[in-house]
C-alpha cells in the first residue's frame, strides 16, 4: 500500500529531527547564526531526556572545578535561575533544575532565537539523493508530509534517520547488550526537612534541605543497605529494587523529590526496540509503586509521600551509535587526548550502568591513567558526529561515534549541549556557505567561533 505523502512547499536551511538534549541546542545554535531552522519533536515539549525523562540534576563536568561545558549551557543555567528554576548550591554546584520549568525556558531559546517547532511529530524516513538527504518524511496530525532542507541534524538520540539513510551503527557492548533503563519518577507531599534529619546519622545528609540527594546500591558502602535489606525480607520490594536507588530535591518545587529509579528488568535493555519501550514502561511503574510503599514505610518525612508525576519518556543510557568519520574510544579518554577540531571538553568518567550483574556498576574516578587528575579532560572531534555515507548530515549526542565504553562517559546531558551547539553552528554554516556539505565546513574555523561565543575549548 502506497500512502499518500504531502511535500511542505517551504524549506528551511536546517533541519533538525528531535528536539532533545542535544537537539534544541543544535536549533537554537544553527538559528542564532541565521540559518531557518526547522526542529520537529515527538513529544509536546522539548528537551528529552532533562524534561521529559526527568533526568535532573546535570551531572557535574568539570576539570580543576571550573565547568567544562559554557556557551549555550550557561544561557539556560542563566534563564533558569532568573525563573526561580535553576540553583547553586553551597559546593558551587550549578547543575541543579527543574525538569518542567526547563521546557518552558528551552522552548524560549529556540523560538526567541528564531527557531520553529513543529510539535507531535515523528520521523518516518529519508529522502536520498545519492548520499545526499534531500528531505524527510515524518508523521503527525496532517498525515504524512515531506519537509526539506540543505542540511539535516539527526537529534533523536537513537539516530533513526541516520540509521534509516544507511548508516552504519553499533549498538550495545560486544554482545549487543545495552546498558541498563531506568524510568524516573517525582514524590511529593514530603517533609524534606525531617527527612534531611534523617540522612544525617547515615552520612547522606545535606547542610542546606533543599539541596539533598540520597542513594543505595547492593554492596557499594551505603549505610540505607540494611534499610533495603530489611524491605526486601518483608516483601515490600524486590531484590532488584536495590541494584540501584537514588533521589534527588529540585529547585522550585518545595517538598518533591526526583527518583533516578526503578532499574528497568534486566531483559528490557534496547531503547530502540519498541517492544522493550512498551514494556519498560509497565515494569517501571510497577517498580514505582513498590518504591512508593518503601519510601512512606521506611524513610522519615515520607509518611504522606503521593506520585506526582510518572516521567513520560523511559531514561534510556545507551542505544545505536553511529559509524563516523572517528570513532572516539576508551584510550581517548584514558590518554586525555585532544584533537584539532574538537568541540567539545570532557572530565565525566567512564559509567556503565549494566544489566549483566550489579558487581559490574562502574563509576570510575580514581586511577593511574592521565584521565584522573583534577585538571585533566579529553575532547570530542567534530569527525565522531560525521557519519559514514552522507554527506550533509550530523548526528551530536549519545548516538555520536563512540565505542560502548566511551559512549558512557560523553553521554550525559551537557555534552550532548555542547555537541548539539556545534552541530548547529556547523550545519549553518554548511547551508550557507557549502551548498550543505558538513565536511566542507573548516573544522578549526567552527572551533574558533565557538570559542568566541562561549565556549571551553
């Protein structure tokens, strides 16, 4: 059957296909440098994993205590505290936010930079021309419609256009298996301040309750174990409800915590399989419902705990990555190796979050590689979001090219920031100068321009 396919008579410069992490940075960096810029999402909000997994606070990047990650980031760190959203706490951590009030707040970048959105909408497939993307067909409420640009950014996270036009991918660690999902979840109605009490004595407390973070994972030193321990026996959770456990306050939102949990069952591990996404979400929920038992059984302050919010999107660490111009690997990383063209700084390190057996959890901060100095980072060449057989396309964030271990540690959000800046400057630049062609782009001329627009590199 032959569906009826509508082309969109207008054209942009630049196309971006998921308004994401990475994604709305691309959108806005491609329009400021003044590029038409179109970026189509899925869902009714932007920002991805940040808004609508829930993924919150940032993960700290930072080499010597100075961030690594400015330019655009430091835009919305800026327009988040102005809104009451966004914190610093007494350590100089400036990575704590709001999930919903950061959808508002990237939604304004794009639009105040020039941006467009089309909103529910989802990639279908390319239009080739050779290795050359012409246009894209995508799905929503007027059916199926071509849209067309010089340049695309595949933001989607799981690369689906770029796995659609034929590129080559890897996906998983050598057998293919992913690492863990999570689906996160908000509590309100606590009393943070009896709770905050309370972690004292076990060495989680915070000196200020409303910046507080907890956690417990099997065997790895926290003193909430026997708490967990002692849930299990009692039938309120499961053995697996303790691989991994963490809760994190939010500015703005008084007496509400995020939860970087449940894990997600153990074979429920590919975020590109819509089966396994289905079904992660079921198993997530029925995760949170015990997780909410335990928290009003166990934790003092949590006595009225409610669910306020299930994340709509599953926490997804690691899908398809492409095949690019460079890959960048472990030894990378380890060696802090820098690159010509790097656009991006990174100190996060190496977290694989396993499904295997929970021994294997790594969060590696301590060793005698170059990478473990307080000062040290490694950076990220624009080559690894060039991917193989196309030829005006770019793909930033955690589906950029990476081995499985090095994926792990650029993954997080404010590289994918970084990333998506670059791949929107570079895609304008691309429109506007060389009939759309990424590699025409002069790599030391793009990092030079990003310097001067903020950035650490």
């Amino acid at each position: 059957m032959n569906l009826p396919v509508t082309l969109v008579e207008r054209t942009w410069d630049v196309i971006v296909a998921g308004g994401g992490t990475a994604g709305v940075f691309a959108g806005v960096s491609a329009a400021r440098a003044g590029a038409r810029v179109l970026v189509t999402e899925s869902f009714g909000s932007v920002g991805g994993s940040g808004t609508n997994a829930q993924v919150t606070p940032l993960m700290r990047n930072v080499s010597s205590g100075v961030n690594l990650n400015r330019g655009l980031t430091d835009e919305l760190k800026r327009r988040m505290n102005e809104r009451g959203d966004g914190a610093t706490d007494a350590g100089g951590n400036d990575n704590w936010f709001n999930p919903e009030g950061m959808k508002y707040v990237l939604e304004r970048m794009l639009l105040d930079h020039g941006a467009e959105l089309l909103y529910h909408t989802h990639v279908v497939a390319p239009v080739m021309e050779g290795e050359r993307l012409t246009g894209m067909v995508v799905h929503n409420k007027g059916g199926l419609q071509e849209v067309r640009a010089s340049v695309f950014i595949d933001a989607t996270g799981d690369a689906d256009l770029a796995v659609a036009a034929g590129v080559p991918f890897l996906a998983g660690d050598e057998d293919g298996i992913h690492q863990a999902m999570s689906l996160r979840f908000t509590l309100a109605g606590l009393d943070l301040s009896r709770l905050n009490a309370f972690l004292g004595p076990v060495g989680q407390g915070s000196l200020d309750p409303v910046f507080i973070h907890f956690w417990m994972v099997w065997e790895k030193g926290s003193k909430l174990e026997p708490l967990f321990r002692q849930a299990v026996e009692e039938g309120t959770l499961e053995e697996r409800d303790g691989d991994y456990f963490q809760a994190f306050s939010m500015p703005g939102r008084p007496g509400e915590l995020s939860f970087n949990c449940p894990r997600i069952r153990a074979d429920l591990n590919d975020g590109a399989d819509p089966w396994h996404l289905s079904a992660a979400q079921i198993d997530g929920r029925e995760g949170i419902e015990r997780l909410l038992r335990f928290c009003r059984l166990h934790l003092p302050g949590c006595e009225t705990a409610y669910l306020a919010a299930y994340a709509p999107m599953v926490g997804v660490r690691e899908s398809r990555r492409i095949r690019g111009d460079y890959t960048l690997t472990l030894d990378d990383i380890l060696e802090c190796r820098t690159f010509p063209d790097a656009v991006c700084r990174n100190h996060y390190p190496v977290d694989i979050h396993t499904v295997r057996n929970r021994e294997r959890l790594q969060h590696t901060t301590t060793g005698d590689a170059p990478y473990f100095r307080k000062d040290a980072f490694h950076e990220i060449p624009y080559r690894a979001m060039l991917p193989v057989g196309v030829s005006n396309l770019l793909v930033p964030g955690r589906s950029a090219s990476a081995t499985f271990e090095a994926q792990s540690a650029i993954r997080v959000q404010q590289n994918c920031h970084s990333m998506g800046e670059a791949a929107g400057l570079a895609a304008a630049l691309a429109a506007q100068g060389h009939g759309g062609e990424v590699r025409a782009v002069d790599p030391l001329a793009l990092r030079e321009q990003l310097k001067g627009l903020g950035a650490n590199l």
